[in-house]
C-alpha cells in the first residue's frame, strides 16, 4: 500500500488535539518576554538620555580620549603644550558634563581629534590644532529664549 499522505483538506478538517504545532510552547512566551525587555530597555534608556545622560556619556568618551591620548605625544611635543592641551580637555570635559556646552561642539571636537590620534601619535602641530579646536568650541551656548505663551 502506498505511504499516507496527509492532504491540506486532511489537515484542517481534522480536531485540533490531534495536530502538531507549528512552534514549541514556550516561543510564543520567549518572544513575548524578549519584545518586552525590549520595549523596557528603549524607555529606560530614552529616560536616561533626557535627564542627562548623553552628557555623562560625553563626558566618558572625552576622558577616555583623553587618557589615551596622554601616551601618544611625540618627542618634540614641549610639556607647555601637553598642560595646555590638559587644561583645554579637562574644562571642556566639565562644561560638556554641565550642559553648557552643546553636544554639537563635541562632534566637532571628535571630528578634528579623530584622524590626529589614528596614528598613535599626536605630532606638536596636531596637539596645537586639537587645543585651539577644543578653546573654540568649549564656548557655552547662547541662553535660550523663554517660550511665548499662547493665549487661550
């Protein structure tokens, strides 16, 4: 006799107890738990991210950067420019963390210090650049003008 074949009107007329699921239980709650940690995780962080947390992040990045570009001065890099160099990193770095500072100015910074330190090495014409590039955009933002009331 030939193998049985179980035809599509077969599989859907038949009672529900005797078909095999598509999926193992437990994916439907996997999923579910995992969506919902999501969904969690993208609230905390939106959260985190309003009350200031993108400028403790900065802040984080900067002093970093600024750590490993400690070890990166050249020979010919005197120790006047190494301190200016600190002082502008270690300012900018608190006015970043006080809000003062806009966060567009830290790209802008990033922008300029990235290609400088890509070499492992920081040259006195690139430690010269990145300090004037830091004293420029370490200028607080212009005060934001109080919101007009609308009448009702």
């Amino acid at each position: 006799m030939a193998p049985s074949v179980r035809v599509p009107a077969d599989y859907y007329s038949a009672p529900t107890s005797t078909l095999r699921p598509l999926f193992p239980t437990w994916v439907p709650f996997g999923c579910g738990s995992a969506s919902l940690a999501f969904l969690l995780l993208l609230f905390v962080g939106g959260a985190w991210v309003q009350r200031g947390g993108m400028e403790s992040m900065m802040n984080l990045v900067l002093g970093t950067m600024q750590t490993e570009m400690e070890g990166m001065y050249a020979k010919d890099v005197p120790d006047a420019d190494k301190k200016a160099l600190s002082e502008a990193m270690a300012s900018f770095r608190a006015n970043v963390q006080a809000d003062v500072v806009p966060l567009t100015q830290v790209q802008t910074v990033l922008k300029i210090v990235q290609p400088a330190i890509a070499d492992n090495s920081l040259t006195r014409a690139e430690v010269a650049t990145i300090t004037e590039a830091i004293r420029k955009a370490n200028v607080p933002a212009a005060p934001k003008a109080p919101a007009k009331r609308i009448p009702s």
